[in-house]
C-alpha cells in the first residue's frame, strides 16, 4: 500500500475530545481524524527559545501533522481547529478552505489538499457507508465514540427536564442541529397516567417542532447564512392524526424501534402521520428516521428525525442513536405525567382543605394569604378559619401541624373539620382547644400541631382568644399602635394532659387582628420572637401610610406583610387571616327577653313594630311582624325559660329568637287539613335567609330580611 494514504484513526476514549461538547447546539460534535506520519518523514522540532513554531501552510509531513492535542495550542493561536459549516457538522482538515473550491496547489472544485494531490494520494471509501470520502465535507457522527459522546450528552439534557414540555423541548434542542436538521414530536392526546387504561381510540397530536435556525453566530465558528427559501421540511406535519387499527402506522408504532423512512412499511406510515389531505415531503434516501416512544407500559407517541438532501444521510449505527433518545424521552415523559399528576392531586387536596371562599360577617371584614414552602412542596399542614356563630358572631382559627407533606396536609384537613364541628357547637375557646387535642391522640402519638382559636362579638367589641403553642396575635389600632397580644401559650396539640387558657379583650372598632403561623416570623436567619418584633413593626409603618382616622385596606395589608419576606425566609408554609373589626353600633342593636307564655308572640309583635319605627324601616314592618310570631310561637311552645329576641340593623335586618330547647326545628310540607306547621315555610318563602344553630344551653334560629 503507498506510504502516503490518508487514513482513518479510531478515536480515542482516553483522550477528551477537541472539539467541545458532544452535544453543542451549534454542531460543534466531531473531531477530525489527524493523517499517520509518513515512513521517513521527520519529527515536529522541539519549541526551543527564539524558534518560530512551523505555521499553518507547512508540508503535510511537518509540525501539523504530528503535533500532538494541546502542542499547536501552546505554540501558537488555535487556528488548525475544525470549524462547524453550514449544516452544523465540522470539516475535516484539509490544509485550506472547506467544501468545493480551488485550493492552492490543488484540484479545482475538489477540496483535495494540496499535499495529498502531489503525493497522488487516492480517496479512501468510508468504511460505513461504502461513499469515497474527502477531506473538507461534512462527515457526521462517523465514530461510535462520537456517537456515545453525544448520547450521554443528549440524555443528560433530556434528563434535566422536571415537566413535560421542558423533556420534549430537551430533546429537540439536543438533536437540532448536532443529529438532525429538524425533528417532529409527536404525543398521545391525552397522555395516560401511570397504569391507568386509556379510552377511545390512539391519537397523536404534533407537541413541538424544530429546525435548524436561519443565522449562525459568526462568533463561534458559523458562517452567516441568508435568509433560506422555504425548505421542503417547511411543509412536513400535521398538528392532529388518528392511528388507525391494524394501519401501517399503528404497525410501526407497535414495533417499537425506529426505522428508515425508506422501507416500505414507514413509507406507507408517513401519510397517516403527516397527514395526506396536504403536501407533504420527506429527503428521499435514509435522510429520515420514525422513532416510536415508548413508556413503560405502551407507546406514548413518536418522534421523526430528518436531515436535509444537502446532508450526509443516516447510517445503520444511527438508528442505535434514535432508540436511545427515544427510549430516555419517553421515560422522561413517563415521570414528568405522573409527576404532573402527583402535583395536581397535593394543589387540589391543599385547595379543598383550606376555604374556598371567606364568609360574610357582620361587623368584620376579612381577608387571607396562604403560601406554599417551596413550588415543589405545595403541602402543608398550614390552616386558617372563619366559622360564622350564633348571635352574629365569628370564629377565626389559624392552626399549624408540624410538617409540610401529604400526611400533615391530611391531619390538618381532620383537625380543621373537627374544629368547625365544634365550633358548630358554640363550644368555648379553651374546650375547642381541648377537644382538638384528644381528636390529635386519637390520630397518632406523634400528630403535633399548634393553633390559636378567637371568637368575635361584634355587639359587645370583645374577643375571647385560646391558645395551644401557637405564635401571639397581633392587634393593630385606628392610629396606627401595632401590639403583640399577651395570651397564655399553652401547649401544642397532641400532647395530652394539658389544661387550655382563654383571656377576654377589648376589640375596638376599626381595629385589625392579625392571625398567623409561624413560617411568616420564624426563618433560619432570624429567631420567632425577632420576627414577630420585625411585624408588628411592619404593620405599624403601613398603619402611617393611611393616616390616623383611616386604616390600611386589608388586601393591600395582607401583601405588605408578605413582602416583609426575604429571600432566605421561605423555610415552611405561611397561612395568614386579617380580620377588620367593624363591630355593631348600641343603636344598631335591640334586645328583649320574653316570658315563654300566650302573651309572647303578641309582645314580640309590638317591640318588633316599634324598633323599625325607630330605624325608619316602616316598609318591613309587616313581614317582620309576620315572621317574628310564628318563630317566637314556636320557641315558647317547648321552652321552659325566657325566650330572647333581638334585632339587628347591618346592612340587612337580621332577627334571632333563643331559647333552652336543644332541638332544632326541621321545615315540613304541611297537609290541607293540618291546623299548623307552615310556620317555618313562610320564613322560608319570605326571608332572605334563614337557619337554626344548636348552643350548649339551647338553640338560636334567626332570619334576614333586605333592607328597603
């Protein structure tokens, strides 16, 4: 064999590659083999002190062929380099320009190197594909070591993808333009969760497409290119295709591995797929690979690879490259579905679990924020609460059980029930408390959680406050004074044993009580008792900002508190409730007591009529009446002590009737022939609302009338 063949050396493992990562975006991939030293031809000088280093245009048996990696970039600027063309593939080194040109000393319109040409070096054919090889073409992935290099590259890629479109949007980036020119994915509509059966027929929906980019930067190694004309790959897919049993395309797709598009079998695919109501073209040749996905349980769609007819075509060792992205996408995908599903399941229990909406008291208005730990851990035991009372009062509870996972977002959703059944009850704070701590026994000996119970009166400004190991309130005043309210600590829920405090205080009008848990004041930069001092603070700043006679919005407070966050802040879930007291006027409010006789209806009728001749509510004196006798008619029938009735102007006229009988009344269908038993039908038909609250000494049914 002549001495001066150009040959082919097998790229080495041992060394790392020069020219970058294997899955560059720009194409950067391959390295181009170096020539074999001729026989007799001399070594590279050694770099000695005042040498020049050989330059670029030295003989073919000089410095630049035998230099080793790293040499020529110590001895001079990095000019030997491959650099990518056009299509995204390197070239191979050829002593001048790349592709078809005239190179000195050359062949016109070959590319050949001058050297190679005197030495009459004949074309090697490539050993893979059978074509003749010259040096300066584009010559893709013609190593299995190149090709290893860009797999583990790719599918580190693909890998760092958490959610479905970030996978599909890896691989795409990972193949455009290093193994292919575009590609098409395609997906299952709707993607199947896990082990469930999907339904209905296999339908593909095209989820992302890409392609080479018009421009190059110039800066890293690419020509600038002009704007192209449109590309036949332009024109390939359709968004939506339907796989049709027992059709050419569900036979590929069940075959699992990837094929050529010329085979017979995928080139009757490819209408199905691409769609045959439009025109559609594909690179003739092995220019394109159809790629099933597949999951761990069935084909979850498909991915097409193409190159265009200005590229080297797909080898045989290609579709081994094809089978592994298309193996780690469709796994990726796997996860990233039912990831998806995991999240959905914790946001929907984490939203039933806390209020969907707060309710509409008299005398107080509230507001709320709830914030996660982190976006990957949306869970948490954080609660917060406003239960309506009898007598127009309102029970706010915040709680937190220890823990920010699916188990702790469980227990507070059973605490959470337990306390507003017990709130149903009209129990007092401090018997809630321990109600709730013998219901956090019974769950676990290890169910930990705090939570601070109120109740507010809007008639008497006062509210009562129980604690169990909960952070303090805080109580921000008309003027703007912020203070942390001194309430007993107790001991958290589930310890047992433990008796539960309350404290009445003043809750003047105007007023806001801040409730909330301990991940708003307690961080690893700051201790609780410093962040509670960092908020009341706060909120006395924003209390200037509106003055003296006008308290901040609550809305607009509930964001100022949380912009008190830093950036190291957001160690455990936030559950915040502000509530505005408004409270209830004397004026607004009359109250009676009525002996449980014959007399009570016809009295209850003339103190009724005579409260909305004060209120100048005249036009409601007759429904009022109306109702008024058959609801203290009722109440008197069973009751052994006095029965109260109180009236209650708001933004509506509200009526209660009290008495010592614990059952509560139930509306009944009255026959033609009964003589009673449509009382509570009238109040039904008549009253804007109605209902009937069970108390520790009796019951409480009250309705509401809209005012005129």
């Amino acid at each position: 064999m002549d001495s001066t063949r150009v040959t082919e050396h097998p790229t080495s493992f041992d060394r790392p590659p020069t020219g970058g990562d294997p899955a560059d975006p720009r194409g950067a991939l391959l390295r181009t083999p170096v020539p074999p030293r001729a026989p007799g031809a001399a070594l590279p000088a050694q770099g000695r002190t005042g040498e020049t280093p050989p330059t670029a245009g030295a003989d073919s048996s000089g410095a630049f062929e035998h230099s080793q990696p790293g040499a020529e970039q110590a001895a001079e600027p990095d000019t030997h380099r491959p650099r990518p063309t056009s299509d995204g593939v390197p070239a191979q080194p050829g002593g001048g320009q790349t592709g078809a040109g005239t190179v000195p000393g050359g062949v016109p319109g070959s590319g050949t190197p001058a050297g190679a040409e005197r030495r009459g070096a004949p074309l090697e054919p490539d050993r893979r594909t059978g074509q003749p090889t010259t040096p300066g073409q584009p010559t893709p992935m013609r190593r299995d070591g190149d090709r290893l290099r860009f797999v583990g590259a790719a599918t580190r890629r693909i890998a760092r993808g958490m959610d479905l479109d970030e996978i599909v949007m890896g691989l795409c980036r990972a193949t455009v333009p290093t193994f292919a020119d575009a590609i098409l994915v395609y997906l299952r509509e709707p993607l199947p969760v896990g082990d469930e059966r999907p339904t209905g027929p296999l339908v593909l929906r095209l989820r992302r497409t890409d392609r080479i980019p018009a421009e190059r930067d110039t800066e890293s190694g690419f020509t600038p290119a002009a704007q192209p004309e449109p590309s036949e790959l332009d024109t390939v897919g359709s968004e939506l295709c339907e796989v049709r049993p027992g059709s050419a395309l569900a036979e590929v797709l069940r075959g699992v591995r990837p094929v050529f598009t010329d085979t017979p079998a995928a080139r009757a695919a490819l209408p199905e797929l691409l769609g045959d109501e439009r025109d559609f073209a594909v690179p003739d040749g092995r220019r394109a690979i159809l790629a099933p996905l597949r999951g761990r349980r069935r084909v979850i769609g498909a991915a097409l690879f193409l190159r265009g007819p200005e590229r080297v075509a797909f080898e045989a060792d290609d579709l081994l490259v094809a089978a592994q992205l298309a193996t780690h996408s469709a796994l990726g995908i796997d996860k990233a579905v039912l990831y998806g599903r995991e999240a959905y399941i914790a946001d929907e229990l984490q939203r039933t679990m806390l209020p969907e909406n707060l309710p509409r008291c008299t005398g107080v208005r509230l507001a709320s924020r709830y914030l996660p730990a982190a976006e990957t851990a949306r869970v948490g035991g954080d609660w917060y609460d406003a239960i309506p009372l009898p007598g127009s009062r309102v029970a706010l509870v915040v709680g937190d059980v220890m823990g920010h996972s699916m188990t702790s977002a469980a227990i507070m959703g059973q605490l959470r029930t337990t306390a507003q059944t017990l709130a149903g009850l009209d129990l007092p704070p401090q018997e809630v408390l321990h109600h709730l701590d013998e219901q956090a026994q019974r769950l676990g000996t290890d169910r930990m959680a705090t939570c601070l119970y109120a109740v507010y009166d809007p008639v008497s400004h006062r509210i009562t406050i129980a604690n169990a190991g909960h952070p303090p309130p805080v109580l921000l005043h008309l003027g703007g004074h912020a203070e942390v309210l001194r309430v007993p600590a107790g001991a958290p829920i589930g310890v047992g044993g433990v008796d539960f405090e309350a404290v009445e205080l003043d809750a003047p009008a105007g007023a806001t009580l801040l409730l909330y848990t301990d991940g708003l004041v307690e961080s690893r930069l700051r201790d609780v008792w410093t962040g509670i001092e960092q908020l009341r603070e706060r909120l006395a700043a924003t209390a200037q900002l509106t003055g003296p006679d006008h308290p901040p919005p609550l809305e607009a407070l509930c964001d100022e508190v949380l912009d008190m966050l830093g950036p190291g802040d957001r160690d455990d879930d936030i559950a915040l409730l502000a509530a505005r007291f408004d409270g209830i006027a004397p004026s607004d409010v009359a109250y009676w007591f009525l002996e449980p006789d014959d007399t009570a209806p016809g009295r209850a009728r003339r103190l009724a009529r005579r409260a909305l001749a004060r209120w100048g509510m005249e036009d409601l004196t007759d429904s009022v009446e109306l109702l008024v006798s058959e609801v203290v008619t009722n109440a008197v029938r069973y009751a052994t002590k006095p029965v109260t009735l109180r009236l209650l102007r708001t933004d509506v006229l509200r009526c209660e009737v009290g008495d010592d009988v614990p059952q509560l009344p139930r509306l009944r269908q009255a026959r033609a022939t009964d003589e009673g038993g449509r009382g509570l039908y009238l109040v039904n038909r008549l009253a804007r609302r109605w209902g009937a609250t069970r108390l520790s000494t009796g019951k409480v049914v009250w309705f509401e009338l809209n005012r005129g």
